[in-house]
C-alpha cells in the first residue's frame, strides 16, 4: 500500500457509537501490512451536533454536514457506512445506491424480510457493491473454527450452537431506546440487534435451517422514558431459536440463542461445532482460547491459546491478543479488499443474500411463536 495509491473514499451516515468505530478503524488504516488499498474518511452526515464535531478532529474529512443530500451529491464518496435505526435502514440504502454509492449496511439490513429483500434487489439491479456488518467472524478463534468445519475432519455433524448475549437490559431501570420499541427495531427485536451477528457463519458454511422452533420472550415491558414518567417496551427480549439443518443425507439440530437478559453476560458471542470425529468451541468470554476435541478412546476437550492471528496482517505481534477495535478494522479490509477484487481466499463479510436468508429465519420464529408450532423455511 503506498500513500500515493489513490484512496477508496468512505463517508459515514450516523456518527454515533458505530460511527465513531468505523472512523477509528479508518484512521488506523495504516496499520494494516502489505494491503492493497487505501481508505480513508472523507465525510460525515450526522444530525447531532455534538456527535459532528466530534469528526472534526479527524485530518481526512471534507464535509460534516446534517444534511444527506448534500453528503449523497458529493462526488468524493465511494463507499458509504449507514449506521442509523432499523425504520430507517431501506430508505437510507435505497437512497445511498441511487446516488450511485457502494454500501456497507449495518444489520438487520432492513426492518424486516421485506425490506431486506427489496434492498437486496435494488442493489443488484444497480450493480452496486454492498456488504453487512459482522465483526466476530473476524477473530482468530472463530477463523480456527471455520477451518475445521471446512476440514472435512468433523465426521458427522452432531450439532452446531451459537449465540450472542447481553446482561444490562436485566436492569428495569435502564431507560428505554429505539432498540425496545417495534416501531423502530421491528417486530423481530432482539433477533434484529444480534441476529446476523450469530447466523452470519452458519450462512456462510452453508448451514441453512429448513425449519424453526422459536421460544422468545419478552420480559420487562415498561421501562422509565428519561422524561420522569415510564414508555412500553414492546420488543422481544431474548430469543431461542431451534433450527433443523439439512447436511448430505441427514438433519443437524442447530440452536441459536439472542438474548438481552442473560445474567453476567457482557457482550459474549460464542460457537460451538460438534462432529463424530472432531469438534471445537469458541467464547470471547474466553477471547484467545479455543477448545477442540479428536475421537479417541478417552474424551477429552484440549485448551489452545491463540494470539493476534487474524486474516488481514497488521504491525501487532502476534503475541498480543486482538479486541473489538482489531476485529473491526479487519470487517472493513475485507470489505474493502473484496470490493477491490482482492480478498482471495479469506473470510468475506455477510452479503445481502445472507442478510436476507437471516430474516427468513426471524420471521420463522415469529410465526413459531405465535403458532406454538414447527415452521418450515422454503
């Protein structure tokens, strides 16, 4: 990468706490070794502003502004982060590939399938390159998963487990956000917030689920509105969701498990694989620590520590450990490396296909819930 090489100009559409990550990860561009493009942050439309002048400090943006036409007529955009509430995701993605822009979405990717879809099919008849945020996929320990299960090495797939928790909604006294009302999340709730996060890598080893058994529940249903009175909380607090996987000449049991209310869980995504011959598991309760087991006459799991050995190099060594800031900027190399016809065999971030294949599956669980019943996926 040289610093004469001509720049893949990103601007950024919500300049709150996603925002200011992906900002981050684009400042520290330089970090990455032997890559072959450069990107960097050229603008920023954001409402707020307190939250605009915080960009104000970064030396690559032109424009802070809180209009998006504005933004959206600048011709020094190439690619476009949008990072705003799930009501508002189709018609900011519309509106970024008619003007001729190239995506990264954050998920769900629409408030719900329809949406999902009809961004998905504008981007293809637009031709544009569009991508959905999934930083996880991106540490070391879940690449290490994703080789085995590719490996051939599992024997028969037993069972697959996945799943994304948080605790801090458990406190009733937390104030209410758009991410607690349908309105602005979508009926889907808590599978919105964490859904793609979890299903992203089953998608991508093709692990579809042919039918659902979803159990959700919402919990507390009013929460204080900061105005000193209390607002209802419509949206489903956690969610398990009880798939079947067709795989060769047989069905997997697969369970995913989304939740807001999960004592002492802090941010904890995890990944569980589990064959005849082979298995392993992944926590980032446990951030540099793989588990994997081999059929021998005695069971026995086996600990691994794992350093920073993640797919994009970078001038950290690989002694050190890598946090949400390192798996991060590697989403955005990939994005940009693939968008670049340059990510070769590595790990890609979720496509639109993918997104949508999610939302197929949440709204399952919605009519399983409603039903009580088994829901087929076509």
């Amino acid at each position: 990468m040289s610093s004469e090489s001509p720049a893949v100009r990103v601007g950024i559409i919500g300049g709150g706490l996603m925002g200011r990550e992906a900002a981050s990860a684009l400042a520290r561009w330089f970090a990455l070794l032997d890559f072959p493009v450069r990107a960097e942050l050229t603008a920023v439309c954001e409402l707020d502003r307190a939250r605009l002048d915080w960009f104000s400090q970064v030396p690559t943006v032109k424009l802070l502004t809180a209009d998006s036409r504005e933004f959206l007529g600048r011709d020094d955009i190439d690619v476009v982060y949008v990072a705003v509430p799930h009501h508002l995701h189709e018609q900011m993605y519309l509106e970024v590939l008619r003007a001729g822009k190239d995506l990264l979405a954050e998920k769900p990717f629409g408030i719900d399938l329809a949406a999902a879809r009809r961004i998905r099919d504008e981007a293809k008849k637009l031709g544009r390159f569009v991508r959905v945020s999934s930083e996880f996929p991106f540490l070391p320990g879940v690449q290490r998963v994703l080789q085995l299960a590719r490996s051939g090495t599992l024997g028969r797939l037993l069972e697959i487990r996945a799943g994304f928790l948080h605790s801090s909604d458990l406190d009733p006294t937390k104030p209410i956000n758009w991410k607690r009302q349908n309105r602005f999340c979508g009926e889907i709730g808590v599978m919105g917030d964490l859904g793609l996060h979890v299903a992203h890598v089953p998608l991508r080893l093709g692990w579809r689920a042919a039918s659902v058994h979803a159990q959700l529940q919402k919990i507390i249903t009013r929460r204080p509105d900061g105005k000193g009175g209390t607002a209802e909380c419509d949206t489903w607090d956690n969610a398990v969701l009880h798939a079947n996987v067709p795989v060769a000449d047989y069905t997997v049991p697969m369970t995913l498990e989304l939740k807001r209310m999960a004592p002492t869980e802090m941010n904890t995504w995890y990944l569980e694989v589990f064959g005849t011959e082979r298995g392993a598991r992944y926590s980032t309760k446990e951030p540099k620590t793989l588990w994997t087991y081999r059929r021998e006459k005695e069971q026995a799991w086996s600990k691994t520590d794992l350093g920073f050995a993640t797919p994009f190099p970078t001038i950290t060594g690989g002694i050190f450990e890598p946090g949400f800031p390192d798996i991060l900027q590697q989403m955005w190399a990939a994005f940009i490396a693939e968008r670049a016809g340059a990510l070769g065999d590595r790990f890609g971030c979720a496509t639109p296909d993918e997104a949508v294949a999610s939302h197929e599956w949440w709204r399952a669980a919605l009519t399983s819930q409603e039903e009580q019943t088994v829901v087929p996926i076509r």
